[in-house]
C-alpha cells in the first residue's frame, strides 16, 4: 500500500480544535470485520472454479482476489489504528462530527430505515411513509409526532397515487384493509 | 389547426388519471425487467384480449426481473399457489436458467395455459468471414474449436444451447466450444463485426436488418421450414444438422389453480390466438405464431426440461 | 446541405403546436418520475411506452425525447439538492453539487447543471445530425481489450475521490467490488456469493446501493449527531444567482464533457457511467483551485454535459444502425418496435419526417427544459429552507418510494437498509463513500470485459494491450498513476 500512497501527503489530517482531548476512537472491530467480510467472498469465491478453458480467469477468481484484499486491508487497518490512526467522523452542515453519538435518535432512525422491509409489503406506501416519516422526525427532535405523522402520510398518499398513475408499482395503498 | 389535436392531450391526461381507478381482476407475473420480449409479450397479449373484446377487465401487471424468469417465478409461487386469476409470462430460457442456478422452482408444478410465440434462432459471421456455409464453419469448429469464439445470448441460454446441439451433430466436444456470452444482441453483432467474435447467434429480428446492410452473413436458421424474411438462408436441418429450437414464450397459471378458472383462461387464450387484434400484434413484433394450448402445451415443456437438461450436463455446466 | 433541409422539415413537424405540447408533457413526466431516486430515464421511457400506445409515433417520440432529457434535470436535482443521486450518472454530479448547495450555491449548481446540460445537449444534437454515421462506427471498431482499458482508465477517478486515507479509500473500493462479484456470473451463468438465496441471484441493485450510501448513510449520521442550532443552513448565502465568474470557470468543462460524453454514449456498454466519471476526474486533475471537494463548479458543469452528451450519443447507433447500446436505447427500440419501425438506415430513407421530427424535437426537448428549470431553480433550491427534521424524513420517503417501485421486492429494501447502516459507519470512520459505487459499476464491467477479451484471445493476456486504443488508454492509466510521484521526485531533486 505503501508505493500508492503518493498522494495522501498534501492532505495532511488537519487538527481540529477540542478533539484531542476526547479519546479517539479505535474501531478494531471493523478491521475485524473487513477480514471476516473476506473470509466470507475467499471461502465462496474458492467454491467456483479459480481457471477457465478458454478465459484463463474462471468465475471464482475474482471473488477470491477481492476476498483476499480485504483480509489484507483489516490487517492493514489494524495496524494502523495500533499506531494511531486518527478516525474523525465526516464533516457534515447538518451534524456536528465533535458531538457524541445520540444513541437514542439514532436508533430511532434506525427503526424507520429497516421499518419498509416488514411494512411496505404489509402496511402499504401510506401508513409505512406516515410512521418512517414520524420517527425521522422525532429522532431529529421534532416533537409534532401528530402533524409529522399525517403529513408522512399524505407524502406518501401523494405519492402513490401519482406515480402508481405512471406506471409504477407501489403494492397496493392499504393492504390492511384489501385495497 | 385540428380541433383533434389539441383535444387528444386533454384526453390523454383525463384517461391517465382514470385508468388507475380501474379494478384489477387478474394478476399477470412478468419476470422480467419493463420493456423487455417477456414484457411485451404479457402486455401485448392482454392489450389484445382487450381489443378483441376477449377479456376487458383489469390487469396487474407485476415486473420482478431477473435470472431467466425464476426470480419471478419463485415469487409467483410464492404468492399466486392455489389462485384463480393468477398467471406468469415464461419462455425458453427459463427451462435452462431454472438447472444452471440450482433454482427451487419446477415447471411441472405450475398449471401450463399457452404457448403464444417464437422467434428462431439465425447464425450469422462477419460479411468478410471466409465461411460463407454452416458447414465451412463446423469444419472450423471441429478443427480448432479455441480460436473460434462463438457468442450469443447468456451462459445455458436458448442460444448457448443452440451451439451445443450444433456441436454435438457435429461430433465436437461440446465442452470444448469457446462459447462467450454477451449481453445483448447488439453487442453481439459488434462482436462479429469486429472480429472478436467468430461466429454468433441471435434472435432472427435482431440480426436481418444488419445481414441487409451487409455486415453480417446469416448462414443458418434454427426452424423447421425456411422463413419468409430469409429465403436463401438454409435451415440447419437443410445444412446436415438435425437441430430445430425456438426461443418460445408462454404463459403459465399458479400451481393448484382452481380447475374451472384454469380452463377458462385456456379459452380465452385459444380466441386470442385466432383474433386479429392478436395477428396484428404478431405482424407489428415479428413474433411467430407458436400456438399451443393446455395439456399439449404441458408435454411440450416437460419434453424441453428433457432436452435442455441433458444438453446443459453434456455441455458441462451442471452436473 | 441535404441533411439541413431534413433538419427544417424536422423542426416544422416538432414546433407544431400540438407536437410542442407533448414534448412539454414528456418534459414535465420524465421530470417527475427522474426525481424518483433509482428511476433513471431507461425505466421511465418503459413505464411511459403503454399509455402513448394511442399516440402517432412521430408524437410519441417527440414526446420521448422531452422524457429521456427530462429525467436526467430530474436526477441531477436531487443529486445536487439532497445528495441523493437517483441513478449512476448523476452519481459525480452529486460529489461537488451538493457541497456548493450546502455552502448556499444550490443555484448556482443547477444553474451550471441545467445550462451545461442544455449546451452539451445542443452540441450533441448537432454531431448527432451531421456526424451520426461516422460515429456509429466506432461501436464496431472497438473491441473487448479496448472497453477494458476504458473501464481501467475510469478506475483511475478513484484517485481523486480517495479521501485523507489510501487505506480506507482501498477499503470502500474494494466493498464495492465484492457487492458487484454478487449475483450471476455472466460468462458461466454460476452463482456467485448469493448464500443459497433467490434475491441475490439478480445481484446487489446498483441505483438501491447509490440510494442508500448517499441518502439513508446521511439521515442515520446526522440523527446520531444533530446540530440541533436552527438555521445552520441558508439556502442562498451570498452571491444569488449564477455570476460571471461561475460562467467563466463553467464553460470549459461543459465542453470538455461533451466532447467525453457524445462519443462514449455512443459505444456499447459504457452508458453515462465512465464518461462522467472520466470528466470529474478531468476536471479535477486540470483545477487548479483547490475547492475540489468542497464544493467546486467544475465538478458539476463537466459531468453534467458529459451526462447528457452521453444521452444523446447513445442514439447516435439506435438511429443509424439500429442498435441499442445502452438499456435507455434498447427502451427507445422497443417503442420503435411497437409502431413496426425498424431503427437503422433504411429508416432516414422511409420515414425522413420521423426521425428528423426526432432529432429537431431533441433540441426542442433541450430548450423546454432549460426554459423550464432556470426560473424554477429559484423554487427546487427552496427545498431547502424546508426544516430538517420533515427534509430528511422526506428524502427516507421518496428513497423508498424509489426502491420499492423499481423491483416491489423486499429483499432491496433490506439492502437498502443493510447498507445505510454501512454508509453510517463509513461516515462516522471517514471513509470516503464514492469509491465504494465506483467498484461497484465499474468492477463488474471491467470483469466481463477482461473475460470476455481473454477468451477471444485464449487466454493470452497480450491481447489486452492488442489494439492501438487499448494500448494507448493502458499506457495513459500507467501514466496518470506514475507520472505525479516522478515528477515530485524530480522537482525534488532540482
């Protein structure tokens, strides 16, 4: 990796004020998970065959390759956060990196990202926008659950009428009731 | 200025807005991405059915694409086992994806109502190619089958089975064919063209109009008779080789479908074949007719999981 | 000048009043479905192909060329409004525009997008009206080794978007590249990394991932970290609207992305992806500013022309030859198709007021759109000021709404899901995110070409380098990678 780092120099990590007094973090366990990640693609890429008779690269060869370099990039990684390497979260207008995890906010957005697989299928567009939309909302500190819920709701009303009108399928609008 | 044509906007939105009011009555399964042949063929079908007055309620068209239809299939098991009203667009390449992706699902299963279409299958080299017949290009093949690539349509496919089917008249190792899948038609004929290619096949429509224009030649057809549109190309039957294969397409009712319902949808799909809303379809496509309904139709299928199989194993890509 | 007389007959049958106005309804539909996240103008033109079945076909298409140039404004919006790009095009439009919008520049940025669009659009038109044929060449001229060399010369825009680590920027490439080995192997037909199940036979949907890093990685960072302190984001700060100084630094990369797009749009396979990607890294190596990354002009105008020349160049062999290179133009076919049209160059001959409608209605659909979208610049870059809390949970809505009606399958949703939560983690880390979509669209594509070179070849890896254009894309990649520390060495040394 070394030899490709040619670059990296000129954008040297910048210091920011009031970060170096909170630990910094060492997220071993993603190196951790890099290399199970490439256990996993080296195991099923090694499954298929590595040649073929007449492209030379079989089906399983690039799976493994790719498997393999994302063993060697945890190592990598753990290494370097064993020396030291900074991990700054991403500058962003709507977060503040230097603030601590909101735990609970968090994990109400969670909630709303993972809520569709279960309910678009079940609940339909409307109710599942109504209740994603509430629980953004609240997870960034709207208290108006009843307007938030009811405009989520129209969003998604609005939505499904129109572009189920152009050709679109968004299931059926509310499934709970058969229609 | 045409009153007409200013009103025909109005109108078209005006029937935009109404038409998703309407009632759906039957789900109709397409397994494949919206403007695909798996597409239109379920879409045209029932356009028609509506034009002739044959059936004119609701459809609920479905697109759950992928993996030669068994994505959509699975699903249409899923959710569609024991329903009236439920039906699936399939077609050729199903039958092979269904053994090379080790795919739950069995034809068998699934209550066959029509076989609606084919297309055949042309072989076409480069305009400058120096084999200007099927045999000069088998005798090639059987000589170095490496430094001659063949492509077509993807891995197991209709169009990889055509070769091997080829290969096997030919007595040549269909193992040792450089067959290299490509991802359209389209790129298909540029691969000929340019040479990468020594051979290729295709869906007829998709290589008459550049065998017009000159840059390929057609040296074979994989139909029974000669084809109108091609009236000096051979069929591989004609060359020496006891091939005939159609990429065909059909329609399928859920498993267990109730029996009453299932014969009706048998009979709606016979008037639609003889209808000339129907004919028109087929005419404006370039599909051929390839009609078949119920029963024979379910024979049909099992006879082609049959050959499609055994060619697949002989040809190394499942065991 | 026989082609220019075709051209006036053309734009008589597309500036008739009633033609004008399904150009304007195509323009405004394929604006609204292009907004859609995932729902890029291919699905959109096939989702529209039922209801124009009562349409004449010079109308239809007229009315397509409005949709196809409207769902690309659509997209770009988005991209550059809510950092959520809809479809892989308008994947580099999103790096830079969103920073301008958040810096208060959102104007500005559609303004560069719109007018870049319109200019690059106009330009391909023309090359489209009097250079198609030549052009339509190069499909069969080029071959497998040269596609790969393409494919590994727009590996090299992973360069310019690594961020501070060499590591993680590796990192997030090559999670790209193994979502991209999931599904079915094309050349075998195998299985690959689909753990037995059926969703992932049809592999990891790129627009769900694209749709998911940017949109659902953002909402879940900014939820763990609100700023909760209102009014951090302004939508216009400053200079309003687009000045001299945005054009004067604008209209060299809208050129220059053109002159990428048009003649890449042409070629099989390599869609707007690589042309786009191509001008962002361009533009970045040629900048001399260091706001790239920050929210630089340049990164928006070149791939945004080069988005659009590439529209117009994927005609260029639908019209001519009657090949479809690319999904949109395989769509544009099958409409042709259902009117018994045969695209290729017996139409120019048969149906002359047609295809000429068509071209002259491109520059009618460019010109409806840019007179569309500047004034309503103004209204879009008010989504804005639209609270954060309702603005998020609106993007996680339409980010749905996007998936959800692309495939109806659940498993995407899960995906979609699954690597939100990967993009959360990559921010909170910084580890850059577009490297991952990188390998993700171009690992694939240089696989398949690789293989497919070698098998022509027998597997003799020579014939990678075996063309003149292979070698010379091959030997331009060396360079880029070598050139830099060389040069830094010397200067060194001196």
């Amino acid at each position: 990796m070394r030899a490709l780092s040619t670059e990296s120099a000129k954008t040297d990590l910048p210091l920011e004020e009031g970060s170096g007094q909170t630990a910094a973090p060492r997220p071993f366990w993603i190196g951790g998970g890099l290399i199970a990640i490439g256990a996993i693609w080296m195991h099923g890429g090694l499954s298929l065959p590595q040649g073929a008779r007449y492209a030379a690269v079989g089906p399983g060869l690039t799976p493994t390759l790719i498997g393999a370099v994302l063993v060697l990039l945890g190592v990598i990684l753990i290494v370097q956060i064993l020396r030291g390497e900074r991990f700054e979260p991403q500058d962003s207008e709507d977060a503040a990196a230097t603030s601590p995890m909101d735990k609970r906010a968090f994990f109400t957005a969670l909630v709303a990202v993972f809520l569709p697989v279960g309910a678009l299928p079940t609940l339909g567009l409307p109710l599942t926008a109504a209740l994603a939309f509430t629980l953004v909302t609240r997870a960034l500190g709207s208290t108006r659950l009843i307007a938030n819920f009811v405009i989520g709701g129209v969003i998604g009303s609005v939505s499904w009428l129109l572009f189920t009108q152009l050709g679109l399928q968004l299931g059926r609008f509310f499934p709970p009731l058969g229609f | 200025m045409n009153f007409a044509k200013i009103i025909a906007p109005v109108l078209f939105g005006a029937a935009l807005a109404v038409s998703g009011a309407a009632q759906a009555q039957v789900n109709v399964m397409l397994p494949a991405g919206p403007g695909g042949g798996w597409d239109s063929t379920g879409r045209q079908a029932f356009q028609a059915m509506n034009d002739a007055g044959i059936y004119t309620g609701g459809v609920n068209f479905t697109n759950t694409g992928g993996a030669g239809g068994t994505i959509g299939l699975a699903e249409f098991l899923g959710t569609s086992t024991g329903q009236p009203d439920a039906l699936a667009v399939f077609g050729a390449i199903t039958v092979g994806s269904i053994e090379l992706n080790d795919s739950p699902i069995n034809l068998a299963d699934f209550r066959p109502v029509a076989r609606l279409t084919a297309e055949y299958l042309v072989v076409a080299v480069a305009a400058d190619s120096p084999y200007n017949t099927l045999e000069d290009l088998v005798t090639a093949l059987a000589d170095n089958p490496g430094a001659n690539p063949l492509g077509g349509g993807s891995a197991g496919g209709v169009d990889h089975i055509a070769f091997a089917l080829l290969a096997q008249e030919a007595g040549i190792d269909v193992p040792e064919l450089n067959y290299i899948p490509q991802t359209s038609g389209a790129e298909t004929v540029t691969a000929i063209v340019n040479g990468t290619l020594t051979a290729g096949i295709s869906g007829t429509s998709e290589f008459n109009q550049f065998a017009e224009q000159g840059r390929i030649k057609i040296l074979g057809v994989t139909s029974a008779d000669r084809r109108p549109d091609l009236p000096d190309v051979p069929t591989f039957a004609e060359a020496g080789y006891d091939v005939e294969l159609a990429n065909w397409r059909g329609i399928l009712a859920a498993p267990d479908a109730p029996e009453d319902n299932y014969r009706m949808w048998i009979d709606r799909f016979v008037e639609l074949s003889e209808s000339d809303a129907w004919a028109n379809v087929l005419e404006q496509q370039g599909w051929d007719d390839f009609f078949l309904a119920g029963d024979d139709f379910g024979t049909f299928i099992a006879e082609e999981v049959e050959v499609q199989g055994q060619i697949l194993r002989d040809a190394g890509l499942v065991d | 000048m026989e082609t220019f007389e075709l051209l006036l007959h053309g734009f008589s049958v597309a500036l008739q009043p009633h033609n004008l106005f399904w150009a304007f309804i195509g323009s405004v539909l394929g604006t609204a479905i292009g907004v859609l996240p995932g729902i890029g103008p291919a699905l959109t033109i096939a989702l529209l192909l039922p209801v124009t079945i009562t349409l004449a076909p010079t109308s239809a298409f007229i009315m397509f060329a409005g949709v196809l140039y409207g769902a690309m404004y659509g997209g770009s919006t988005t991209s550059i409004l809510i950092n959520t790009p809809g479809e892989a095009g308008s994947m580099m439009t999103a790096l830079e525009g969103n920073k301008m919008a958040r810096a208060g520049r959102g104007a500005a940025a559609l303004a560069t997008a719109a007018i870049g669009s319109f200019v690059a659009g106009t330009i391909a038109t023309l090359c489209l009206t009097f250079a198609a044929p030549t052009i339509a060449e190069l499909a069969f001229y080029l071959k497998p080794a040269d596609y790969f060399a393409m494919t590994a010369l727009a590996f090299c825009s992973i360069a310019v978007v690594m961020g501070r680590s060499r590591t993680r920027g590796f990192v997030s490439l090559f999670l790209g590249l193994a979502l991209g080995v999931v599904g079915i192997d094309a050349m075998t037909g195998q299985p690959r990394l689909t753990f037995g199940t059926l969703q992932l036979l049809r592999g990891v949907e790129l627009t769900v991932v694209l749709v998911s890093l940017f949109a659902v990685g953002e909402l879940l960072y900014v939820a763990s970290r609100y700023n909760k302190i209102p009014g951090v984001m302004q939508p216009i700060k400053g200079q309003k609207w687009f000045t001299r100084e945005d054009l004067s630094r604008s209209w060299k990369p809208w050129l220059r992305g053109t002159a990428i797009g048009f003649p890449m749009g042409a070629l099989p396979g390599s869609g707007s992806e690589i042309p786009t990607m191509l001008s962002y890294t361009l533009e970045r190596k040629l900048s001399k500013r260091d706001d790239f990354g920050k929210g630089a002009i340049e990164g928006v105008a070149g791939p945004e022309a080069a988005n659009n020349a590439a529209a117009a160049g994927i005609l260029v062999p639908m019209l001519t030859l009657g090949l479809p290179t690319s999904a949109t133009a395989a769509v544009l076919l099958a409409a042709f198709q259902n009117y018994g049209l045969q695209p290729g160059p017996f139409l120019f001959t048969s149906n002359p007021s047609l295809i000429w409608g068509l071209i002259a209605s491109l520059y009618v659909g460019n010109l409806m759109l840019l007179v569309l979208n500047l004034p309503l610049v103004g209204l879009w870059v008010k989504l804005l000021s639209i609270p954060r809390p309702q603005l998020y949970a609106g993007i996680l809505v339409f980010a749905m709404v996007g998936v959800w009606g692309v495939s109806g399958a659940w498993s995407d949703l899960l995906i979609m899901a699954s690597v939100g939560v990967l993009g959360y983690v990559m921010r909170v880390y910084d580890f850059p995110i577009a490297p991952a979509l990188i390998g993700l669209i171009l690992g694939p594509m240089a696989e398949n070409y690789l293989r497919t070179a070698l098998a022509a070849g027998q597997g003799n890896p020579m014939v990678l380098v075996g063309t003149p254009v292979s070698a010379t894309l091959i030997v331009l990649c060396v360079l880029i990678f070598a050139l830099p520390p060389l040069i830094q060495r010397l200067r060194a040394n001196a």
